[in-house]
C-alpha cells in the first residue's frame, strides 16, 4: 500500500519584468512609482494656497473668489475663497493622478481647470496693473497648473 502525496505542486517563479524604480513616471513608459508630474504639479497648487499671492501678504485663502473675473480691488468678501478652490481642485488631481484607474485625460482635463482658475487671477492682476504686487505664491500656483497638464506615463 502506496501513501499518496497531498501536497499540492508550488506555483511556477513569475518572470522577471523590465519595469525599473523611477522617481517620475515618463511618459509612454512603465513606471513602478506612484509619483508623476501631475501629481507634483497638484501639491505645488494645493501647498501654494498657504503662500502669499498679494503684497503685502494676503493668501489665496484671505482672497474671494470673484475677485478673478472682476477687478482685482473691486470685489466683494461675501463669496468663495479663492485658496478653498485651489485646495479642492489640488485634491482632485492628486486622486486622479495617484489612482491607476484614471486615465491620462481625466488628469488633464483637472489641469485644465486648474490653469483656468490661476490664469484668470493673472488676468485680474494685469488688469488691475497690480501685476508688481504679486507674490512668489501665484507664480507657485501657476506654475503647479502647468505642471498639471503634463500627460502622465501610464
């Protein structure tokens, strides 16, 4: 009488794979990384909301948001914080361009949004010709919406 083994066979190795450990993901490549352009560029955005936009140190937080399609001293304070709108649309591109079940449009089309909004605060200031008043945190905030649009690599 035989004892019949139980133990079932061990599955095959899996293969070894090209994909290589990257910082940023580059576009038309496999990436093991979560990080990508896009996601930095929405921190950039989201982190520029805390810096000043306006001399002498006015945040996006301390400014409404119709001031962005109005002049940029005639606005009234009764509205939507324009750093409240910027945190939103950066939260948003950090899901979609974290998420591998976004597609590579759905991040750029938030990146579309996001230059929108900061492009019309530019819009506002040159308007205004208070474009001498601006702050390194609009130019963080501006350049975070570019870095939004840049196609990711997945």
């Amino acid at each position: 009488m035989t004892v019949s083994d139980t133990r079932t066979p061990a599955p095959p190795a899996a293969p070894p794979t090209n994909r290589k450990f990257q910082l940023f993901a580059t576009p038309g490549t496999k990436s093991a990384s979560m990080l990508s352009i896009p996601l930095f560029g929405s921190v950039i955005l989201g982190g520029s909301a805390f810096l000043a936009w306006l001399k002498p140190s006015f945040t996006a937080i301390d400014l409404p948001l119709n001031m962005i399609w109005s002049d940029l001293w005639d606005y009234s304070a009764d509205a939507l914080w324009l750093g409240w709108v910027l945190l939103g649309i950066a939260v948003v591109g950090v899901i979609a361009a974290a998420a591998p079940v976004t597609k590579g449009w759905q991040v750029v089309v938030v990146g579309l949004v996001a230059v929108f909004v900061v492009g019309m605060f530019f819009r506002a200031a040159l308007s205004a010709d208070s474009f001498d008043l601006l702050r390194p945190g609009a130019y963080a905030g501006g350049a975070g919406a570019l870095l939004m649009l840049v196609p990711r690599g997945r």
